[in-house]
C-alpha cells in the first residue's frame, strides 16, 4: 500500500457514493448471502393530496428487518392519525415480506412518545447533542 493515501473531503461524488456502497454490500454478502434481502430493498410511502406532497415515510427493507429512516407529516396534516397509518403500512409490508424485527431512530423533540404508543421499545440512547438534545433508537418485534 502507497504512502500517499489521501483523505478526500470536499470531492466526494455519486460514483464515490456508489462504489463505497457496493464494495460494503460485497463483502457482507459474504456472511448473509443466506438470508433474505441481503441487499437492501427501498420502501417509500408518500401521503399525497393532488400535487401536494403532505407526509411520507421512506425506509428499507434488509436481513429480514425494516429501518425507518424518515417519517414526516406536514404540520397541516399532524394529529389526524396520518403517521400511525404510515407506521400500520410500513409494519404491514416488513411483515409481507418476512421480516421480524423493525427499527427506528427519533431525537428528544421529535416522536419519542408516538413510537412508544405504536408498540416500539426504547434499546439505546446517545447523549452529548447540543441543547441537550438526546437520540433514541427504538425497535419493535414483529413475528
């Protein structure tokens, strides 16, 4: 291996992304080529009225578990149901598609307590944000 190796902030590009990406993907089919989804599978619901974009949930689907990465609902549209809804179908599909195990992320000021409602148990937490703001990754079984 050279000595010149450098560390490349700034230009970084989608060819970069992907080449990273697939390497990753190559080396843990190695250990999961058995099990299903071992490459991931995007799920993105979207509440939409006309034109107008109002919620979505975007998340994936892998090793027989479902990620949420995002869940928002326009503030228009919040505490009518909209994210629980979001949050039955995405349950509804990881179950469809044999998986047991669903996950998510929700900082202090967010949702904490509407995944609690829906089922989802706090398994980790990570302090030291700014305004003591705290991240909490929750999960929930599914079979």
């Amino acid at each position: 291996m050279s000595t010149d190796l450098k560390i490349i902030y700034d230009e970084w590009n989608n060819d970069d992304n992907k080449f990273v990406k697939g390497k990753l993907k190559s080396y843990n089919l190695q250990f999961t080529s058995s099990i299903p989804f071992s490459v991931s599978k995007p799920v993105n619901l979207i509440l939409r009225e006309d034109n107008l974009i109002n919620g979505g949930l975007l998340g994936y689907l892998y090793w027989k578990c479902c990620s949420i990465d995002i869940l928002w609902i326009d503030e228009s549209c919040r505490n009518k149901g909209l994210g629980t809804k979001l949050m039955r179908k995405i349950e509804e599909i990881a179950c469809e598609n044999n998986c047991n195990l669903i996950h998510v992320d929700t900082m202090s000021f967010q949702a904490l307590e509407f995944y609690k409602k829906l089922g989802y148990c706090v398994f980790g937490e990570l302090s030291g944000y700014p305004n003591e703001f705290v991240r909490y990754y929750l999960k929930k079984e599914l079979i």
